[in-house]
C-alpha cells in the first residue's frame, strides 16, 4: 500500500511541476519536500510514537548527506528534467535504481548478483535501453505514382465580356 500511495504522491508532483512552469524548481521541491515531509511525521509519529535520536557528529552528517544530496539535489533534478522531457523517457530512468544499487553492493562490499538477480540486470538494462535508444528517421517517401499532372485553366464561357475593348 506505502508503494502505491508513493508511486502516486511522486505522478502528482511530477505532474504538477510541469504545470506550474512559473514556479522556481528549487522553491516547489522545497514545498514538496516539506509537504511530505510534515505527513510522514505524523504518520510516524501516530504509528511509532516518539523518536529516539541520538544526534552523534556520524548521524548528523549521515542525516545531512541523505537530506541534502539523497534527496533535495536528487528531486531537484527530477523536476527539472520532468519539465522538458517527455515522461515516458524520464520515467524509464527510474528502473536502473536497483541496478545502481546492485552494483554498488557489487564494487563497495564485494557482493555479487546470482541466478534471478543477473537475470534481472540484463533484462532491466535490455528495457531500459530498447525504451531510451532513439528511433530510426522515417524512409524518405517515394511515390509509386508518377506526380499528377497540373491542373489545366477552367473553360471560357464564351458569353463573358470583360468590358474591355474587343
């Protein structure tokens, strides 16, 4: 359910961020950010109770690298991006996050993807690149009827008089 209600919280703002074209990009993923923000502490707050938060020099720059860069640049770009790209490209981005993730597991931990998981992978950056190549220029058009003669001057009527001298 938290999937399908995040999935539709990000279509509205990606949606509404190409209608407001007036709005400064970082000023509205403020307000989107802070919007959500106030919602997911209530809920948590309802949910979990109070927090207990331990706030060492680690934590807060944990907290800040996630905040600042993890999500504030990240959604930044994304609006921006959603405003002058077609969404059906832009969105096809969004797939490669496991791959990003898998293979930082792979680089930083050492940790290698197995049986379903490669499988996976490919399959992802096959979609994924089928979806983001461009499409090939259209053939030139190449008429199998000769071109139609040009049209030939209507009939005079013989009874007409242009007024001038005969």
């Amino acid at each position: 359910m938290l999937s399908l209600v995040s999935a539709a919280a990000v279509t509205a703002g990606t949606l509404l961020s190409r209608r407001l074209r007036g709005v400064d990009v970082v000023v509205f993923t403020g307000w989107h950010l802070l919007v959500g923000g106030a919602a997911l502490a209530v809920v948590a707050a309802v949910a979990e109770g109070p927090a207990v938060i331990v706030w060492t020099p680690r934590f807060v720059l944990a907290l800040l690298f996630l905040a600042l860069v993890g999500t504030a640049a990240t959604t930044v770009a994304w609006f921006a991006e959603a405003r002058r790209s077609r969404l059906d490209t832009l969105t096809a981005w969004t797939f490669l996050t496991p791959v990003v993730g898998i293979g930082i597991g792979f680089a930083v931990l050492g940790e290698r993807p197995t049986g379903w998981t490669a499988a996976g992978l490919v399959v992802v950056l096959a979609a994924t690149w089928i979806v983001l190549r461009r499409p090939a220029p259209p053939a030139p058009h190449r008429p199998t009827d000769p071109a139609p003669a040009p049209a030939a001057d209507p009939p005079v009527d013989p009874h007409y008089r242009s007024g001038g001298a005969r």
